[in-house]
C-alpha cells in the first residue's frame, strides 16, 4: 500500500491512488491535519496540454505496401486458408534491379538469358513507358543485345506513336524488317534520315507505303548507298506504292540498290511505265510481275522480340492521353451549339482494293529460290490456260459435224466464254 501526502508548501499532486490485491482505487484521506477535501481533483491528463492526436488511416502509400508484401508469395491452401511463402533471392533481386533499371550503366557482356528475364520484369512493371527513365532503360538493352530486344517493328499507321516515342524507335539497332507504311512521314521526316544510319544498315525489307514521299525524299533516302557505299546497302525489298509524287527521276535512284529483289511502285506517278520497266529490267534486273507478289500484302511484317509489348503499352498509353484530350473539345463544341466532328479512321489508299495496274518487280533468281513453289504454281496455271485455249480452238475444227446447225453450237461460244468457263 502507498499514498502520496500533501502539505501546504508543496502545489496539489492531484488525486491519491492506492494499490490494493490488485486493483487500484482513489482515495480521500486526511493525514497530519491536512484534509483532502479543500480542493476537488482535478481530472487526469494524459498528455501535456496543447498536445494532439491524429488519427492516420490508410495513409500508407502503395510503394511501401507493396515493399512489405513483395518478398513473399501468397497462396490458398485447399481448405482456404491464406499461406505465404517466401520468394528467392533471385526474385528479390530480379526485381530490385528492374526497379532501378535506368541506373545501370552498361548491360555489355552480360547472360542473354538473365538479360531477358530482367527486361521481362521491367516490362512487367512498365518501366519503359515512363518518360526520361523508360528511354535510358531501352538504350541500357539495344545497345548490349541489338536484334534480341528488336528484330522486326510494324508502326503501320500508328503516326501518334512516331511522334510521340520516336527517340525510344531511333534507339533500336540491328532491325531486319521495318514497315512504316501509312504514316504521312514527308520527304523532311527526322525518321527517314535515321535510316541512313549505320544502326540501321542491316535493313532488309522497308515498306514505305502512303507516306507523302517524292523524288527529294527517295533522293535523300538514296544519297549514303550512292555516294558513299553504306545505309540501306543491304535492302531486298522495298515498298513505295501511293506515293503519287514519286515519278520517273525518282526511281533512277533506286538503281542504287544492287541487292533488291522486290519492288512495289504501284500508285507512283510515272510518266513513261515501259521506259521505267525496261531501266528496272537492264540496271537491277528486275522483272514486272504480272501477279500480285504476296512479299507486298502486309502480312509478312510483324513486331518481334523482347520489346513486342512495349510497342502496344506506347500505343495504349498515347491512345488514353489523346482520348482524354479531346473530351474538352466534345464539350466546347456542344456549348457553342456546334456538331461534334467525327473522324473516320484513316485508312491505307488501295490497301483493300485490288483496282488498278499492280507495278510490282522481282529479281526471278533470288525470288524463285525464296517462293519457287508459289511462281512455278502461277506460271503451271498459265500455262494450262493457254494450253486449254488451244485445245478450245482446235475441237470444233476435229470434232465438227456436216450438219451447219450442229457447226453453228460451237460458233456460239467465243474465247473469252471458255476462259470463264475454265476458270470455274
């Protein structure tokens, strides 16, 4: 048992607890002639006056929530019990570096098979959308695995990507296949002067179609192969139909091109088509096709390698910012009693059509080894229509009766009736 005793020369304590079996109680005592009941307790405070509490709930942000929960794996066992796990050190590690890729400083001589497994994560994480950080990262991989992260890019008509990441697209190296069609690029375009580059000389296929080209940019795209032996040194094929502006000067530049194989002038505003089809035939060896080349339909160019994602996280990303752009125009456009415009996806011209003269040329040898089977398969119908023809000309003559009306059934159907006969 224990008390504290007041007096007179000491200020009030407050009121006196006593501890008993455990319990404490409060106590009014008159001890020494000093009663305890001059002055009413003052209420007990636990903290210094002019001290407060707030009251923080669900305050804590996600990365240090997620910090606390990413070492483990949680799982359900199968009475449905929560059970976690916790994950190994290559998984912690794997993801402390993918968070921090754009501090490393070079990835040269490092396992392609970890490489991988690192930018997986770091995609994961979508680490290569973020602007300044996500550009570094890239260029950390392309420059130490080149073709691994990116062997083939399709940006048909995706223009708002180009001009959105078109630094992160200069940062590719080694690309084999790149199909930039439908992108109205211009003759001035910084892209088509990065083709010229020695990072892109291991270009083979280039689809240029509809991008507003003439001869100046045919000209320029030409000019390091002519002059000085390198650039698009290696290309095979080579695609630029719908661009109106590109005429007879402007295909003389592309006899620079010795490797090509195919070629898609389709839709080019050629003066003399004979005079271009024979310098084709005498400088490159090209020949004109009478079929449409399948190498030409759009389908042979796809997005492959590591960064195959990344490309649809850009258009995602840029398709959300200009959607959420033009909402304000949609609402000031009502305002103002106006009709909200409505833009009908654009669309490659002759894409879908099959309607005018195909100008497309193959080099027999180097496409006959390629897609032997395929020409040999045109040329073997042509052939039976010919030879059918033949033997259309030649039966009523051997089987012809006396008879003039029976001569006459056969006089009926011309040529051109049993070439569509046939071709049912």
């Amino acid at each position: 048992m224990s008390c504290y005793l007041r007096s007179r020369s000491c200020p009030d304590p407050g009121p006196l607890y006593v501890r008993e079996n455990g319990r404490l109680h409060m106590v009014s005592l008159a001890l020494d002639g000093v009663t305890s009941g001059l002055r009413e307790p003052r209420p007990l405070r636990l903290f210094p006056k002019g001290f407060s509490v707030e009251l923080c709930m669900n305050r804590e942000d996600d990365a240090a929530r997620k910090e606390k929960t990413d070492h483990f794996i949680f799982t359900y066992t199968r009475e449905g019990n929560l059970r976690y796990s916790a994950k190994s050190l290559f998984s912690l590690v794997l993801g402390f570096i993918s968070d921090n890729v754009d501090h490393i400083d070079s990835l040269i001589g490092f396992p392609e098979q970890i490489a991988e497994k690192l930018f997986c994560a770091a995609e994961a994480r979508h680490k290569f959308t973020e602007p300044g950080a996500g550009l570094r990262a890239l260029q950390k991989f392309t420059e130490a695995y080149g073709r691994l992260v990116l062997c083939s890019l399709c940006l048909r008509n995706r223009y708002l990507v180009i001009s959105e990441k078109l630094e992160e697209i200069k940062s590719f190296r080694e690309l084999t296949c790149l199909d930039l069609s439908c992108c109205k690029l211009g003759d001035e375009h910084e892209l088509l002067e990065h083709l010229t580059n020695e990072a892109l000389s291991s270009v083979t296929q280039l689809r240029l179609k509809d991008n507003c080209l003439s001869d100046a940019g045919v000209r320029r795209m030409t000019a390091p192969v002519r002059v000085m032996r390198r650039g698009l040194e290696n290309l095979a094929l080579l695609d630029l139909s719908c661009n109106p502006e590109i005429t007879d000067a402007g295909i003389g530049y592309l006899f620079s091109f010795r490797k090509l194989n195919c070629l898609d002038i389709s839709g080019t505003g050629l003066q003399d088509v004979k005079a271009v089809m024979h310098k084709l035939q005498t400088h490159i060896g090209l020949v004109h096709s009478k079929v449409p080349l399948k190498e030409f339909d759009h389908s042979g160019c796809k997005t492959e390698g590591w960064a195959d994602q990344i490309v649809l996280q850009w258009e995602r990303v840029i398709s959300g910012a200009v959607a959420g752009q033009d909402k304000p125009r949609t609402a000031a456009s009502r305002f103002y009693g106006k009709r909200p415009r409505t833009e009908a996806p654009s669309k490659c011209p002759l894409a879908d059509t099959n309607s005018g003269e195909k100008l497309q040329f193959y080099k027999e040898k180097a496409v006959a080894e390629c897609h032997g089977p395929s020409l040999k398969r045109e040329a073997a119908t042509s052939q039976e229509l010919k030879s059918a023809k033949k033997r259309v000309r030649e039966e009523p003559e051997k089987e012809a009766p006396s008879s003039p009306s029976s001569r006459q059934k056969y006089v009926c159907l011309t040529v051109e009736d049993w070439n569509l006969l046939n071709s049912y």
